[in-house]
C-alpha cells in the first residue's frame, strides 16, 4: 500500500529507450530509497527493473496525449514528474521531499515546484522557504520537476499539445484557475536538466553520465557538440577583455564579425 499517495513519473517514449538505463542508473543512485512507486511512461517497450513499472500507453503523437493516458492508469492523488533527461546528480534528502508532501497536502496546493529554473515571484508565508507563482507569471505551469496533484494537472491537458505548448497554453489556462501554485527557492532534487536537446545528446550530460561511469550508446544519438560551442562562445563574448576589445573601432567590428560567422556556422 503506498501510504503516501504519491507516485513519481518518469516521462518518456519509445524513441527515447537509450536514454533510461542512464537516467534510472542516476535516479537510484542518488535517490536509493526513494518512498515511492516509480512509473516510467512509453509507448509499447519495457524497462526491465523490478524497481520501474512501465505504462504502456500505445503510440501517441504528442506529448499531452501521452501523458493523459498515463495518469488516468494510475489511482494516487499526488505525483512527482520527471523527463527521461533529467539526470539526478546529488543525493535526494526523504525528509524534505516527504515535508514538501505534507505541505501539499495540508494547504489544497495544484502544484509545488522542486526545482526553481524561475524564481517564483511572490512572497510566500511558510516555514519552508517557499515562494508563490503567481498567475501572471511567465511559466506558472512548467514541466520541471514538481509535487502535482494528479486531477489538476490532468485538467490543465489537452490533446495534441507538445510539452513546450502544454507549459506556454498550460500557464494561459492555469490562472482562470483559483490554485496555489507553489515553489521551492532552491533546488529540492538536483538534476541536469534536459540533457537531449532536438535529439541529440548534450555534451555536459554525456559528461555527467562519464564521470558516474555510465556508458551512453552514442550510435543511437550523437552528442550535439555546437550546442557547447555556442555556450562558450558566448561566455567568451562576456569576459572582459571581449568588452574592451569591442570598444575599438575596427577590431571591435571583426571581433563582432568573426564570432557571429561562427555562431551561424553552428
């Protein structure tokens, strides 16, 4: 019996199965006795873990559809998400999470978010350090990880909508909404978040997986190197001899000329 009501789901599909043994790897290392059911969503495949059970929703084109599916499989009230790229790095304190849970509970909260990728934006009267999203906020609704209650977010769904849509028309539909929508000031689970990006692996999440001593199949998908190239270029252009170099009339123009040349190459 889970005395909990709560479950975590790990969203996924099919096209994403090389990336499960990596992210379940992580999830159990650094959360070992994690209090709860742990469901991984897909399409028709299985994880083989006695620790995993695996939602087979059959083949759904877009993301809300998939994950409608996957909640109305399940009975709990409350449920903690996840993306199948989003590598757990630190080890998870219970305690906080099962404080968190009761927070939820006992304050009818729609949503408290674990990991604050937005600050929240409202001041917030609790012991914990919360913060409030407020309706006006940008992403109210965000698909990082969160303690939802399950029917609220299942109303916020609607079908043929990607996760990037469901966040950007989830938080337009989220303030005619009267709910609390909370978050954490600091990180509750730390994690590398989004470690696949238009399909291709990260440089910086191939490298977390390394230093853990987990192998990435990279026949499967390659790692997007550009990316990384972009980030530092973009540090580069930062720094302060990038600024003052930018001063100079003639050497501030090729500096600008070069490094966009590059960017574009990217």
């Amino acid at each position: 019996m889970n005395k909990n009501n709560c479950v975590v789901i790990v969203s996924s599909c099919d096209a994403y199965e090389d990336a499960w043994a990596p992210f379940f790897t992580l999830f159990f290392r650094y959360w070992p006795d994690c209090p709860f059911p742990v469901y991984l969503v897909s399409d028709t495949k299985i994880y083989n873990d006695y620790r995993v059970t695996t939602l087979n929703v059959g083949y759904c084109e877009f993301w809300s559809d998939r994950t409608k599916r996957a909640l109305e499989m399940i009975s709990q009230k409350y449920l903690i998400n996840f993306h199948e790229d989003f590598l757990i790095r630190e080890r998870v304190d219970n305690q906080k999470i099962l404080t968190l849970l009761d927070y939820v509970r006992n304050h009818d909260t729609t949503c408290l978010r674990l990991n604050p990728v937005a600050k929240p934006d409202l001041p917030y009267d609790n012991k914990l350090n919360l913060g409030e999203i407020s309706p006006k906020a940008v992403y109210r609704v965000s698909l990082h990880s969160s303690i939802w209650n399950r029917q609220s977010l299942l109303g916020l769904l609607v079908r043929g909508e990607t996760a990037q849509e469901m966040e950007m028309n989830g938080t337009i539909r989220s303030r005619k909404m009267d709910k609390l929508f909370l978050s954490v000031q600091d990180p509750a689970i730390n994690y590398f978040e989004t470690a696949i990006i238009r399909g291709k692996w990260t440089y910086d999440g191939v490298r977390l997986c390394k230093k853990n001593g987990i192998k990435i199949d990279l026949t499967k998908r390659p790692i997007d190197y550009s990316l990384k190239l972009r980030t530092v270029l973009d540090g580069w252009r930062k720094l302060n001899w990038a600024r003052k170099l930018r001063e100079f009339p003639i050497l501030g123009s090729v500096f600008a000329k070069v490094f966009g040349k590059i960017s574009r190459s990217l």
